[in-house]
C-alpha cells in the first residue's frame, strides 16, 4: 500500500493527548482541521515510497519552502485512509522548491467536503505515524539536498540560507 506524508504545524495536537470528553466519538477537535487546509477543496499530499527512499528529500524540499529554520512535523498515513472514504488522490504540479519532486511525488487529494475532511482527520489521528524532525536535522537536509542538486540554494529564503551558513 501507498503511503502519504502531510505537513502539519504541531504533531502534538494529533496525538490525542487531551481530555475531550465534550467530543462526540464520530467527531475531531476543530484545530486539527487547521492542518488540512484545503484550496479549491484540494489537499496537497506527497507520496513517500514503500522503501521510503524519498522520505527525507520530500522532508528537506518541505522544509526549505518554510519562512524560519525550525523543527519539521508531519503525519505518514496510508492510501488507505483515503480509499476507505472514496476520496481521489491525482498526481499534480507541487509547489517545493525541488522540481523532479514535484513532478515525481506531489498528489491532490480531490472533491473533498467538508464531512469526508472530519472522516480524514479521524483516519489520520487514529493510524497516521506522527512525526517531528528537529531544527539541528531540518537544517542537515536543507544541506544535503543542496549539495545533491535537488534544489539551488538560491529557492532556500535567505533566512535559512544564513542558518546554514553558520
């Protein structure tokens, strides 16, 4: 099975650490939508293969497009999250700095209501692996992509160009 990689700001309000027992059990905590923002009733996803041989260029190209060097959290879920709520995923341009990832990796989740956005986030609080790759790392594969060619370091916003040249 496929598996999807989604940015997110904080992995913590994923975890489900809180007590919500105002929550109804069908439901999710309205932040966690925060993360799914959708445009044009699209969600960018990036596919991360079997191997996850891509894992950490996606990471690295993710997080040169940031405005600040800093830690990095995601959720990894599985197609199935989708496919268990008749969403459609198709490959489409992203929008990372690196080219070939986008061409290779960056799906759309498609025609998503805002009914089947609650079914995924309850999908992805329940089964995605959460995710956080510290500064010190971020900073490691901003570097390492750099070097490989995947991006020029000119597409890195010069303040994280002036964290790695430190």
């Amino acid at each position: 099975m496929s598996a999807f990689l989604r940015k997110v700001q904080n992995k913590n309000r994923w975890m489900g650490v809180e007590d919500l027992a105002w929550l109804p059990s069908d439901d999710v905590e309205a932040d966690l939508l925060a993360d799914l923002k959708t445009q044009e009733n699209e969600l960018s996803i990036w596919h991360i293969e079997d191997d996850r041989s891509n894992l950490e260029r996606v990471l690295a190209a993710l997080a040169a497009g940031c405005k600040a060097l800093d830690r990095l959290d995601y959720l990894l879920f599985d197609s199935q999250a989708l496919d268990s709520l008749g969403i459609e995923y198709r490959k489409s341009a992203g929008d990372s700095c690196d080219p070939e990832l986008n061409e290779k990796f960056h799906f759309d989740a498609v025609r998503l209501s805002g009914r089947i956005l609650v079914g995924l986030a309850r999908g992805m609080k329940d089964g995605a692996e959460k995710a956080r790759v510290q500064a010190s790392r971020v900073k490691a594969l901003i570097s390492w992509a750099v070097g490989l060619g995947h991006f020029p370091i000119d597409q890195v916003p010069e303040g994280i160009r002036a964290k790695l040249a430190q």
